[in-house]
C-alpha cells in the first residue's frame, strides 16, 4: 500500500545553527579591542578590509568572503547584542558590505561595517546612508532587554532616519526595536499596522506616520548619568555667574547627588529673582554642566493647554504639542527643560490651566501626549523654571521645584560685573582692543548710579554697548587711538536722548 507525504518536506532539513555567543556592551567607539562582532580565523588570517555577505541566520551564522579564489565562510563567533537583529537584517536581504577589522587571539575582530553596493533591493541608500545610521543609533543605545523566547516572535518593525518612509520605519523596528522602551516599542508596532491598512482613512494613516516619525527619531536613553567632576562644575559656574555663592553652592550639591545615586533628583530648580538678574543665565550653565541638551518653554506665549499636549488625531491639521516637539529637536529623552516665566503659568485664556499640564511633566511618571498617544517616559528630564513673583505660582507647581531666591545685585557688585564681565565682552564682540575703550573708576560708578534705579545688568550691558559704539566711531572716524570715558563723558554720552 502506498504511503504518501502530504507535508512534502525533505527528510534532510537542518536547523538554523547560530555560532555566535551574544555580549552587552555600552561602548560608543567600536575598535579592535572592543569590536561589534568577531569571527573565526583559525584557518587562515583576513585582510584589513574585506567584502562578502552575511549568510542568511535561519541557515547558519556567518559571513561569506569574496577572496580571488572564491567565497570563503567564516562563522561569527561573538556580537554584540545591539547588533544581533541587524546582522539579520543584512543577511536576509543579502547586502554586500565591507568589513574592517583586524586578527587578533580570539578571531578576526569586526569594528566597521560599510555598505559596499546597492544589495539589488530598495532599503538602503546608495550613499550607503540608511546602514550607517542604523550603526550609530545602536552603538548609541543600551543592549536590549532580554525577552523571552515567545517574545522574540512579535513581528518587529520600523523608523525614520529623517526617514519618513513606511519601508524605513519597518527596517528601523526590525533592527533596533529591542532598544526602544517597552512601551514605546509596542506603541510602535500598532501605530505601523495602521499606517500599513488600508481599512482606516488615509488621514489616519498620515498621521500615524507621522507619530512614528517624531517618536522613533528621539533617541531613548535610560536613567543613568554619568559623574560630573565637581571642579569643572565649580569652573563653569564661575565663568557664567559672578557672585551668587548660595546658587552655586546649591548646584555643586545637586552634581554630588547625581555622581552618588547616578539619576537626578526628584525636583528641578525653580529661579526666583527680579528681571536682569542672571535667572535663565544659571539655567544654562546647569545644562552645560550636565551636558545635556537644552529647551526653553515660554509661559508667556502658552494661552492653551491643547498648545502643550498637542491636539487630537481626529482633526485633520492636528499636530503634537510643544513639549513632544521639544524632545523631537533635542533628538533624545535626556534634557534640561527651562520653563521661562513660570509665574505667567496661571494667566491662559484658552480651555483650560496650562499650569495643570506641567506638573504631570514634573512629577517625571511620564508624560502623555494627545496626538502621539503613547507616554513618554520623562525621567531624564531636568526641569529649570524662572519667576519674577513666586506668590503667582500655584502651591502644586511649587511643590515640584527646589527654590532657589536671587536678590538684585549690590551697587559694588554691578560696578565689578560691569568693569569686569559687560565691557570686556561687548569688547571682544566688536573686535575691539582694551585699551581702545577705556572706562575709569568713576565712570564706572556713573553707570552704574545712571541705572540705580533698574533691576538686574540688562541696562549695563546696553550702556557697555553704547559706550564701546561711540568709541570705536570715534576711533574710526575722528582716527583717535583710544577713548576714555570718565564720569563726565559717561553722564554726558548716557544722558542723551
């Protein structure tokens, strides 16, 4: 009686064999002591720079050579983790590439990966673009998470590399959605499935697109911060700020609790001081300090919530809000968020209290956008705010913020701030020499009792402006050598109007 073989399989089918061990690793710089990936070269030696292809890894782990006598396999020994899925990605798209590495003990030790031809298909650039991209993201990341083995078969896809393709997006998740958090990586593959059917709208799909454009270009780091050396804290502060022991004092103690817990403290820093008086200046030596990116938000010009948390994606021109696009420019999660005007928070005339919205950013439980949908985790969010008039603020608003009070600065203290900081660099800025521009003693404390009645160094430094204009005319035009300005000559220039 015959026997038939409905499966129609061959008796000889073989498992995928992977050769390679994967390792973490955070390193940034791949060289031949910390390399992407090593293979075998116990047979024989490979050049400095070879070409060849990645073999398909449901077959077997390993890279074919193109040597003059033909095609070489080598298998992978070892990989990165980051890398593990674009190495698939290469090999089940057959992309010719060039390695460049070097022989070592443990095997031929891979720390470049170049595109080498066009690989006969659509996904990547000719100017080899698209791959290179896809290597610095991920040497940018944290290894993945490591899922389990059910997990491992979700269907992974997408990003944008400025990339805005549907294509680019599907090959962005399939060879780097393990790092996105997990949220954000779920929140992705929805948002793909929508922009790929055509059962929804194609307003719907639009905007689907273009969610998964902003958010994926946001580089996603984790809560860990590197220890900042307190001397140079201490040196930038310096150089930004004269005066203002207490601020500084209570930076420094701040840059100790991050280099002990390694994260930043609960609560950012709320600025409160009259105008002039340096508020947004302390504001950017923190971010220079914690060398983060950094993004101003103007209290003053939000009269709206909706302007914050963006607007539905029922509304044809909707569009994500300030803050979603505030981390899509800085081009990562971690950054110094300065809150201009904190205390204008309370004065929207739209639907709502735009003070409200802040403080779910500032509790750092994560932040919802309404044209996103998805949460945003804001634990590497430093939030700085400035205020004329703390009693304005809302007691929640304050209850998120470590107050730090800047009182207006002395008479003395204007006179070295002038002599010492506002003249030299509008000097510098102008191309001028010190000794073109010459203030004395008493015509320094003429300035500064010209604006006695100011708050803060604005006017002093419009008042070094002028004086070092009207100098550099005389220079240029009387063909005077230098000007020096005492008492009279500075009433006499300033009082003018």
């Amino acid at each position: 009686m015959p026997v038939f073989d409905f499966k129609n399989e061959p008796v000889d089918k073989k498992d995928a064999v992977c050769t390679y061990e994967a390792f973490d690793s955070v390193n940034d710089a791949p060289d031949a002591e910390h390399p992407l990936m090593v293979l075998d070269n116990s047979a024989r030696e490979w050049k400095h720079h070879s070409t060849g292809f990645f073999t398909n890894p449901n077959k077997r782990t390993s890279f074919e050579f193109e040597e003059e006598g033909g095609v070489v396999s080598a298998d992978i020994l070892k990989i990165d983790s980051r890398f593990v899925h674009l190495l698939k990605w290469l090999g089940e798209n057959r992309i010719k590439v060039r390695l460049s590495g070097r022989n070592t003990a443990e095997g031929y030790a891979v720390y470049k990966i170049r595109e080498q031809a066009f690989g006969g298909g659509t996904k990547l650039s000719s100017e080899d673009g698209f791959l290179q991209f896809m290597i610095e993201r991920l040497l940018q990341s944290n290894p993945p998470v490591h899922r389990d083995d059910e997990e491992d078969e979700i269907d992974e896809n997408g990003d944008d590399m400025k990339i805005t393709s549907i294509q680019s997006i599907t090959d962005f998740l399939t060879c780097a959605g393990d790092t996105l958090p997990e949220n954000i990586g779920l929140w992705a593959r929805r948002n793909l499935a929508v922009a790929r059917s055509h059962e929804v709208s194609p307003e719907e799909r639009r905007h689907a697109q273009r969610a998964l454009s902003t958010m994926l270009n946001i580089q996603w780091k984790s809560n860990y911060f590197e220890s900042i050396d307190p001397v140079e804290a201490r040196r930038i502060l310096d150089e930004e700020l004269y005066g203002m022991e207490s601020v500084k004092q209570r930076i420094i103690e701040t840059v100790i609790q991050i280099n002990r817990t390694h994260t930043l403290p609960a609560y950012g820093l709320l600025i409160v001081g009259p105008a002039g008086t340096g508020k947004s200046q302390v504001a950017y030596a923190v971010a220079r300090i914690l060398k983060l990116p950094w993004t101003t938000l103007d209290m003053s010009s939000i009269n709206d919530p909706e302007q914050l948390t963006g607007s539905s994606r029922v509304y044809a021109n909707a569009k994500p809000g300030v803050i979603m696009e505030a981390f899509a420019n800085s081009g990562q999660s971690n950054l110094v968020f300065i809150i201009n005007e904190l205390d204008k928070a309370n004065a929207g005339k739209g639907n709502g209290n735009p003070a409200d919205v802040l403080l779910t950013l500032l509790d750092n439980l994560g932040f919802t956008d309404n044209y996103m949908e998805c949460m945003i985790p804001t634990f590497g969010v430093y939030p700085i705010a400035t205020a004329n008039d703390k009693s304005m603020i809302s007691a929640p608003l304050m209850s998120r913020f470590a107050v730090i009070e800047l009182p207006d600065y002395s008479p003395e203290e204007k006179q070295i701030i002038f002599s010492r900081f506002a003249l030299p660099k509008i000097l510098k800025r102008m191309s001028m020499r010190d000794e073109e521009c010459v203030v004395t003693e008493d015509g320094v404390k003429a300035v500064v009792d010209l604006y006695s009645n100011t708050t803060g160094i604005r006017d002093l430094e419009q008042a070094a402006e002028h004086i070092a204009a009207n100098a550099l005319y005389r220079i240029e035009v009387d063909g005077v050598k230098e000007v020096v300005y005492d008492e009279t000559a500075v009433r006499e220039l300033l009082s003018a109007k």
